[in-house]
C-alpha cells in the first residue's frame, strides 16, 4: 500500500494557512473603514472618529501577525490570536449583534486554538520561541480532534441558525446576487446547515467534511459576488481550514487504521 506523503504536515500547514488568511484578510478590511466596526469600538467606549482613526493600525497589526505565523508561530502569538479571535467574535453580540454571529466566527478562534494545541509545553523559551510538537504526535491527542469537529459544528450551527432564526439581512443580498430573493431559501438552507452539523457530530467523515469545505468556500464566495471586498472571503479563512484540517486527520487516521490492519495480517 502505497503512503500519503506526509498527512500530518498537511494538517499542521493547513491550519497556519487558516490561520494567516483569517488575519490578513481581517487587516486589510480594517484600511477600508468598514462602518460596522464603529460600533465594536464603542463597546470599549471608543467614539465613531477615533475608531476610524485606530481601524487601520489594527489592521497593520493583524496583518503582521497573519503573516508572522506562516513563519515564526510561537506559542505566546497562537494564543493571543486565539483570543483575538474570540474577542472580535464576542465584540458582535456585545455591540447588539445576534449571538450566532458570534458562534458562526467559530474558525476565528477554534482554528488558532486548534494550532495552539500543536505548540510544545511550558517553559519560557517553549512561549517564545518557535519550537513545535511533532505534528503526528500532536495530531493523535483528542482534545485536538475535538476542537477541529466543534469548530466545524458551531460554523454549520452559526451560519444556519442566522438564516433560519435571525433572517439576516445580508443573507438576502446574497441570494439575490444569484436569482433567490425568498427568505423561504434561507430557512431552508438553514435547516440543511444544522442538520449537516448533526452528521459532522456523529459520522465526521473524510467524504462528508470536503463537501463542507466546498459548501463553506461557495457560500462565503458570496460576499464579493454580492459585492463585499474580496478580503472577507479571504478572512474566513478558519471557516476553510477547519473542515479541511479535520478532513485530512480523519484521512490520515483511517489510513493508518488499515495499515495496522495490514501488519497484523
């Protein structure tokens, strides 16, 4: 039987190309002075003239983090860009935004929490350095696992129950960008989401996270169809990276699976 050539650097360089675009593209946004932002900033009692002013100084920052992680991610910067993840996700619901806007950013922050388990231990130098686990043996803990297939559930649960329960607005810009303007689509796409989320609970296998993958990439590829900058379908970067990392593991895993088989016979 012939090997796949290395699965679990696949894994490990999937998860730090998420990783980069989300931030990347989440910078560049911010040159752009998206006016949603304002009110982010106002949760931390920012006013709308000097968020315009911070927007792109944020913006630097996360872009020289997005690319410092394709070369130098060490454990202190994974962390913080799990947490940066989290916050901006959270900034949604705090500034009156639904909660599932938050839970459908679930790759801002699942997939640098997911690389973030992939990092060595304690120590000063293990924080600062750029030292990595062996990405076989981080790939076998199951705590990894798990937040790889959480990350993919609450992506599913999050962009459904946002078309099934909110009718976000947006949602229907970009139906309309295809020929569908019935909220009668958006619950029905909602529902479908949720219940795929059901299936990636239970059955997550490789077959069923590719079509994830593809239907995460056709869906946010209807921000620019709808007439959004390209940077936010680049910023989802976590929402690609996490089907497709745990999509390669479970390939990985069941490859491995058959070549013990093999060996014991």
């Amino acid at each position: 039987m012939t090997e796949s050539p290395e699965p679990p650097n696949f894994v490990f360089w999937t998860l730090r190309i998420g990783v980069a675009m989300e931030f990347i593209g989440h910078g560049m946004l911010g040159f752009g002075h998206p006016s949603s932002w304002a009110a982010y900033f106002g949760v931390v009692g920012i006013g709308p003239e000097r968020a315009y002013a911070l927007m792109p100084w944020v913006g630097i920052g996360d872009i020289v983090t997005g690319i410092a992680v394709l070369f130098y991610p060490c454990r202190a910067m994974v962390w913080y860009m799990a947490l940066w993840g989290l916050w901006t996700a959270m900034l949604r619901p705090m500034a009156g935004e639904s909660v599932w806007e938050a839970v459908e950013r679930a790759g801002n922050y699942g997939v640098p929490f997911a690389l973030f388990l992939l990092t060595t231990g304690g120590g000063f130098k293990a924080w600062l350095g750029s030292r990595l686990s062996e990405p076989e043996e981080g790939l076998q803990r199951i705590e990894f696992q798990w937040v790889l297939q959480l990350t993919t559930i609450l992506l599913l649960v999050g962009h459904g129950m946002l078309g099934l329960h909110v009718h976000k607005a947006l949602f229907g810009f970009q139906y309309a960008a295809i020929g569908f303007q019935s909220r009668f689509v958006e619950s029905i796409v909602g529902v479908l989401e949720c219940l795929l989320a059901g299936v990636v609970l239970f059955r997550p296998t490789t077959g069923l996270l590719v079509g994830v993958l593809l239907w995460k990439l056709a869906s946010e590829a209807l921000n620019p169809i709808a007439g959004a900058p390209i940077w936010v379908f680049i910023e989802h970067g976590g929402s690609y990276a996490a089907p497709l990392a745990l999509a390669l593991l479970t390939r990985f895993r069941d490859e491995r699976i058959v070549r013990e088989g093999d060996a014991v016979a």
